[in-house]
C-alpha cells in the first residue's frame, strides 16, 4: 500500500449497524475502535432514559444514539471521536424529536446544573488527574438528584474511581459487571467542588501548563527528550514545520522560538488548549489545529515535520495511528522536506520510511531512537 493509500484508508468512515437496526459511524482511531468494550457494557445494561443527556463517553456519540432523551448532548474532545459523532447524527433516521448536539468539549464545557443524566467513560490511561477532572465536571452538569453512568475497568483503577466518585458525589451503586468492566450510577447528592488549578512545570527550559489527561503532562517525556537533544532546532528556523500530535507544544514551541512558522495539530482538545495557552504566554505566533491526523489541513505542504507519534490507544498497543502518521508525513512534506520522529527503540517505523527518498539514524540509545527521512 502506498503511504496516499494508507492515509486515505485510514480516514475512511465505516457504517456499522446496532442489533436494534440503528446505524453509527466508526473509524481507525477511535478509541476502542471497532467498538470500546466498556461502552458495550453501558449500551446493553444502562439504563438511558432521562430528559437531558450529557453523552462525554467518548464513544463517537453512541450512548446518545441509544438514550431515550428529549435532549442530547455530546462533548467529544477527540477530534477522532468527534468525526464519528457527527457522520453518526448526520446519518441518522433519528428516533423521537430529540435535540441532538455534537460539539468538541469536555465533561466540564457543559454548563453547570444543565443535565439529569451524565456518562462517562474515563481515559484512565490519561492517568488520575484526568479521570478526576471528569467525574468533577460531570458533576458539575447534573443537576442535584441527577445520575451519572460511570464505566471503568477493574484492573485499571476502577475500585479506587469508585472510591472517589462517592466521595464527590454522595451515593453509588454498582449496576453491571461484565469481563472487568464496572458500570456504576453515582447520584448527585452534595454540592460542586472546583475544578483543579492546572500547575506550572519546567520541561526543557521552558514554563509550561498542560490541562489533565495531556501526553506527559507536567513532565518532559524521555522520547521528546531525546529528539531535542538530537536536532538542534534552530536549524528550522524559516521553515514551514508541522508539529504532529503537538500533546502540549513542547516542539511547536521551541521550533516557533527558534524561527519556525509552526503549524501544531493534536487529536485531543485538550493538548490543543494546551499548546495554545503555552504560545500565548511566550508570545509564540504557533497556529494550533484540533486534527485527526491531518484531517483539518488544507492542501498544505511543509518542509519540516516532527513527531512522537503515538503507539497506544489504552493499554493495547495499535499501530493504526502511527502508521498514519507516517504516512501522513510523507503526503504532508514538499518534496525534499524532513521529517524527524523519536520512537521507542523496538517500533519498527524503519519499514514506513521506505517510501522516502532517504533515511538515516540520527541517535539511539537503549530505550529510543531519533530517525530522520528526507521526502
Ligand atoms: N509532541 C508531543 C506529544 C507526543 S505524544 C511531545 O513531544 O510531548 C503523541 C500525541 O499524538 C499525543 O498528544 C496524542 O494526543 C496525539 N494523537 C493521538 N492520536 C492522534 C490523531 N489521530 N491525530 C492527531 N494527534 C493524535
């Protein structure tokens, strides 16, 4: 398959039918893709029946698809998840007069006391601060007396979730197990608590915020790390440059800082904010694209494109979104243009560098490499 061949197979939306005949839109990179096993579990036990809605499960819009509710809404902050959502409501031969809307957002966009029924399916692979920031939020929507529908797994925290949840919410109770999936209802009892304040860190001389559940938040990850110390950045500076699955905007930034014109792009809103606030408190001119891979480029090319490209979407590993993104380098690179990616040392991106002119090694060490292909 040519890397054009691998990217638009990547992109394509897939059409798939519930028992009940409903049809919803799946694709690559959805998280848990073709369906997230905790989200079968809230569609065959929950019960989904409330007057407002609030679907933040990050299922592509699937348990508003299910509910019977007056009114829907979905807050996807995956730009993947969003895609899906809105092919899925686009499509739809909707039951009832439902008011349906779709928007990019998290638990804690929607309003406070808006709500009468919440789900959520926490990223507990985005870590603690996270999951903590959604139920908070979720909370938040409902008003008093409201329920929230809560999916985790047992070997990923869920005891310790639940434990949390009836602290802030005031009651719950277990409604479905199934292959270590727990489903749980909190009902909103006592009253909101505020959000937590995101807080400063230093990752390669730079002052930066990371809002929850962001790649390496609050820290400077190891294989970013690694790619700095191996190309000197100010070798870009002019250069059309993509920085691509930005997390918060480590690269983008020092790219723009060193002269770059820095076009930065994550799937996740919230790495998007992230970047944003951080080129805004350097007075960084970095524009900032909320993209599924290169979904929301115009007919662009760059000179320079780098990347730590992503290798698991929960605890397994898929290589759907890697594979992506090399390929998207390829289509994305003017002809002569770099890209430079870090991977965990035992990826075997060299295979995907094929399809370019010429690649080399630029560093590795026992944990990771830094690879660099010229289009
Ligand atoms: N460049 C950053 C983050 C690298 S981690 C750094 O060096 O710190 C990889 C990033 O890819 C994550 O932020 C993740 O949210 C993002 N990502 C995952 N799937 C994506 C997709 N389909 N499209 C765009 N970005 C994606």
């Amino acid at each position: 398959m040519t890397p054009d061949e691998l990217l638009a197979r990547y992109h394509a939306l897939e059409t798939k039918t519930l028992p009940n005949g409903r049809h919803y839109t799946v694709k690559r990179g959805l998280r848990g893709y073709p369906l997230h096993p905790g989200v079968a579990l809230i569609l065959a036990r929950a019960d989904l029946r409330a007057e407002t809605l609030l679907d933040a499960s990050g299922s592509g819009g699937l348990v508003a698809l299910v509910a019977e509710a007056e009114e829907k809404v979905v807050l996807e902050p995956s730009k993947t998840a969003l895609r899906c959502a809105s092919a899925t409501f686009a499509a739809a031969p909707f039951s009832g007069d439902a008011k349906v809307t779709v928007a990019a957002g998290a638990p804690w966009d929607a309003g406070a006391g808006n709500f009468d029924l919440a789900v959520l399916a926490p990223p507990t692979d985005r870590g603690s601060a996270r999951v903590q920031a959604e139920l908070v939020g979720a909370k938040q929507a409902l008003r008093q007396g409201g329920r929230a529908l809560i999916v985790m797994h047992k070997d990923q925290g869920a005891k310790r979730y639940e434990k949390l949840a009836a602290d802030l919410f005031g009651d719950l109770t277990v409604e479905a197990r199934d292959g270590g999936w727990r489903l749980i209802c909190a009902t909103k009892t006592h009253a909101d608590v505020a959000p937590q304040e995101t807080t400063p860190f230093k990752a390669a001389g730079l002052t930066l915020r990371a809002e929850p559940g962001v790649f390496a938040a609050g820290k400077l990850d190891p294989g970013s790390s690694r790619l700095l110390d191996a190309v000197p950045l100010e070798a870009f500076g002019g250069a059309h440059l993509l920085d691509l699955g930005c997390g918060y905007g480590l690269l983008a930034l020092k790219a723009s800082l060193a002269g770059a014109e820095v076009t930065a792009l994550d799937d996740d809103l919230l790495a998007v904010r992230s970047t944003h606030d951080n080129a805004r408190r350097y007075g960084a001119d970095v524009r900032v694209l909320h993209s599924d891979v290169d979904s929301e480029l115009q007919d662009e090319h760059f000179d320079t494109i780098l990347m730590n490209p992503p290798f698991h979407v929960g605890k397994q590993v898929v290589m759907d979104v890697p594979k992506a993104f090399l390929a998207a380098a390829h289509t994305r690179l003017r002809e002569g243009g770099t890209l430079i990616l870090v991977a965990n040392r035992a990826l075997p991106y060299e295979r995907d560098l094929m399809s370019f002119t010429s690649w080399e090694t630029l560093a590795q060490d026992a944990q990771f490499k830094v690879l660099r292909a010229v289009r």
